[in-house]
C-alpha cells in the first residue's frame, strides 16, 4: 500500500497428512501483515517460525530455478517463491498440487512422477556409437540449434503444466505437456540416435500425445514460459504426416 500501510493477509492452507492415522483434510487460514516484497516464501516462512512448525511446504532455491515450491495458488499452478502477495487479493488459498503424490500439506512427490515419465521416455541422449567419441562430444553446435534445444532444457520440472491439465486428472499415465516438451528436445538433438518413429512410438497412444485434448493450460501457467502450445502442434503435425493418426 502506497501510504504505508500494509494489508492483513488471510492465507487459507489446505492441511493434510495422509500417513496420519484418521486425518482429515481441512482448511486453515493464518492471518499475518503483509510486507513489501512480500513472495509466498516469505509468507509460509513467517507463518512456520511464527504461527505453525507443523506447517509443511516445499523450497529449495527460492528463485524459480528447482521448481520444487510449486503449489496450487488460489486454484492455479504456481511457483510460490515468484509469486508476490500483492499480486493476490487479501484472502487466498493455498493446496498442493494435484495429480502428484501428497506428502503433506502443500507438499507433493513430483520427483517420484517426473522419475517414471523420464524413464518411460528415456531422456536421456542414446549416443549414437556404444564407444564415447569425446571429439563427438565436443563437436560444435550451430548456435541456432543450441539455442532452441537451450530454450527447452530450461523446464524446472516443477509439474505446473501437469497439474493444471484436465487430461492428467483424468489418466494417471498420461505424459503431461513436460513429456511431450521432451521428446519435442531430444529428436532436435543431434547426438540422439534415436529417430522419429522411436520416439513417437513412446508417445503414440492415449497417454501421449493422443490424450491431450489441446486444452493449452499448460501453456498458460508454466513458469518458464516454454512454448508448449507450440511443441505439442508441430510433435502433431511431424506424426501425422509420418502416419500417425
Ligand atoms: Fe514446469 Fe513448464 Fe516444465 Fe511443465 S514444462 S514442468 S510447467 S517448467
Ligand atoms: Fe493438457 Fe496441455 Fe494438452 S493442458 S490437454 S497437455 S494442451
Ligand atoms: Fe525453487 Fe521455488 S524454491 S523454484
């Protein structure tokens, strides 16, 4: 507030501990005056040392780089490090993230989700001799090309676009806007040996690439802003005209 005055905040968490035996899941709401600057991690913070230890939550880089502070932010995905309180009415909610799996409070396992969707894709590049070419592996990249592969790397795994995805709500093995953007980094990659058919092979059924419904909420909440809508149209385009339908 512009005459110094600050807001009194009523943040409202959902609490639930699931290896609790017979909890309940149910809101709280803690109150505290907002600061300037205030981020969510500042807020949770101040509510854990000063109103509730119990309170669980996630952080590990508080600059938007781990992901791990994702959270659903007054009923959307968000990062709760860059997201600033002004930028919230006075009362909001807080819950974790949906899909993944609950530890407790606002806290989830996406690292246990992220673990199996990489492993099915196998993210990883399969060089393309079984010996390391270490001239291979130093060879230049056109720097048009590193930088799209660059622009991609930059997702924090954070499951944004997951949890924000009427598809992945409705089919657990559904490899979420996160996947499909993984597939769309490793076929530019020119160390990759795979090719397209290998890799669409892994994402041609319902849970790829068939079961987006395009209904591009992952575009709209990722935090790194990734061209997912983008990804997801040309991984369409470049399976269909192979024959993929
Ligand atoms: Fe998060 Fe964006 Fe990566 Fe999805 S694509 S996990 S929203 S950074
Ligand atoms: Fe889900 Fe994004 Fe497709 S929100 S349905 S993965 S366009
Ligand atoms: Fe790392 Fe928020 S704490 S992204």
């Amino acid at each position: 507030m512009t005459n110094g005055e600050h807001r009194k905040l009523k943040i409202s968490c959902l609490r639930y501990n699931p290896q609790e035996p017979g909890a309940a899941p149910r809101m709280q709401t803690y109150e505290l005056e907002e600061a300037d600057g205030m981020t969510l991690f500042i807020a949770l913070n101040e509510i854990r040392e000063k109103q509730d230890a119990s309170l669980q939550f996630d952080f590990v880089c508080r600059a938007g780089i781990c992901g791990s502070c994702a959270m659903m932010i007054n009923g959307r995905p968000g990062l709760a490090c860059r997201t600033q309180t002004k930028d919230l009415p006075a009362s909001f909610t807080l819950a974790p993230l949906p899909v993944f799996e609950l530890i407790a409070d606002l806290s989830v396992n996406t690292g246990k989700w992220m673990r199996a969707m990489s492993e099915r894709l196998q993210t990883w590049v399969h060089m393309k001799s079984a010996e390391v070419d270490l001239k291979r592996i130093e060879e230049r990249m056109e720097p048009e090309l590193a930088e799209e592969i660059y622009l991609l790397d930059r997702c924090i795994e954070c499951g944004c676009c997951v949890a924000g995805c009427g598809s992945a709500r409705m089919r657990e093995d559904f490899i979420g806007a996160v996947g499909i953007n993984k597939i769309a980094r490793f076929r530019l990659d020119p160390r990759d040996a795979r090719t397209d058919g290998d890799y669409y092979e892994v994402i041609g059924d319902d849970s790829g690439v068939f079961g987006c419904m395009s209904l591009l909420a992952c575009h709209d909440v990722c935090p790194k802003d990734l061209p997912l809508q983008t990804q997801l149209a040309f991984i369409r385009r470049k399976m269909a005209a192979l024959g993929w339908k």
